[in-house]
C-alpha cells in the first residue's frame, strides 16, 4: 500500500511482488481505503462541507431495533 500511496505505478509493484498477473496484486490495491476516501474527497462539490455521514440519532435507533 506505501508503494501505491507513493505514487509507484501498479505495475511495478506487480513485478516487486512476484504477481504474475495484475490481477492478483488489485487485490490489495482495491483494499486500501484511504485511496478510496482521497477520490470520494475529489469529487465532493465545492459548496458541500467536507467530512464523514454521521446519521441522526432517529434512524441509529431505527437500525438498533431491527
């Protein structure tokens, strides 16, 4: 995941790896959740203030019910 974080290109971690095919190193890739929070902050409109869902306490009581 540094590796990737770092900016190295998946295939060259694929060959540091010893993966023969790139689709046993997306395994690990698509694993890395800060990666998948980073594009979701990208597409975030302007007028919208960053941070994370926090549900009302009415739908947390709803979900504890069930």
């Amino acid at each position: 995941m540094f590796l990737l974080q770092a900016g190295v290109d998946v295939d060259v971690i694929t060959l540091w790896l010893g993966d023969a095919d790139i689709r046993s190193t997306d395994t690990y890739i698509h694993a890395d959740l800060s990666i998948k929070e980073r594009a979701l902050a990208l597409t975030t409109p302007a007028s919208i203030k960053p941070g994370r869902y926090t549900p009302p306490d009415t739908l947390l009581a709803f979900l504890e019910s069930l």
